[in-house]
C-alpha cells in the first residue's frame, strides 16, 4: 500500500503506487498497513479511528432523530390529547417511528473493535 504525502499530510492512499494528475511531495510504501486501516477524515487520511467515527455516527444519529423522529413523536403526544384518543393512529405512527429509528441506526452504524 503506498501513501501521498503534501505538507506531511496523507491526502491520498492506494494499493499500487499510481497517483496521476495529483500534486504531492512524495509517495511513500506502507507496509505495515493496508487501505482499509485508513479512513479520510476533513481533507487527510489518517490511521482508523473506531472512537472517532463512534463519535461522528453518534452525532449524525442525533440529528437524524432530531429532524426525522422528533416530529412523529410530538405527533402522537398530540394525538394522545385528543378525546377520544385515536388508539389506531397512534399505533401506527410508533410503528413508523420504530421504523425509521431503525434505518437511521442502519444508515449510521457504530464500528466494532476487530
């Protein structure tokens, strides 16, 4: 695996060492690591960081539930203010809540140690 260096900053990785069209100071060989150990984080590529991607997907879930399941939930609250109380819609809205709870944590997963 070999790395291209700019300013002592990893901007590109690669199986073979074939960088075309691409500024940079050196190309080094890394064979202590494979591509995938690497991942690009803002406009580097550094070592994997499971915490850190932890973090990000952390992040991103919250403002998923924010913006994707906050809105299902006041919609039942209000519905539970009802009289009477619309049991079926209700029903209905926690099983697309659940839903949609479950494709964010899909879409955003958690990295597991290896």
């Amino acid at each position: 695996m070999y790395k291209v260096l700019k300013d002592n900053k990893i901007i590109a990785i690669c199986e073979d060492n074939y960088f075309p069209c691409l500024v940079y100071d050196e190309a080094v060989e890394d064979t202590e690591h494979t591509c995938d150990d690497y991942k690009c984080y803002g406009e580097e590529f550094t070592l994997h960081d499971i915490d850190k991607d932890n973090e990000e997907m952390k992040q991103n879930r919250a403002n998923a539930y924010t913006i994707e399941v906050d809105p299902i939930t006041a919609h039942i609250q209000r519905l539970k203010d009802q009289d009477p109380i619309p049991e079926e819609e209700i029903m209905e809205l926690i099983v697309e809540r659940d839903a949609k709870v479950a494709e964010i944590k899909e879409r955003f997963p958690y990295s597991e140690m290896k």
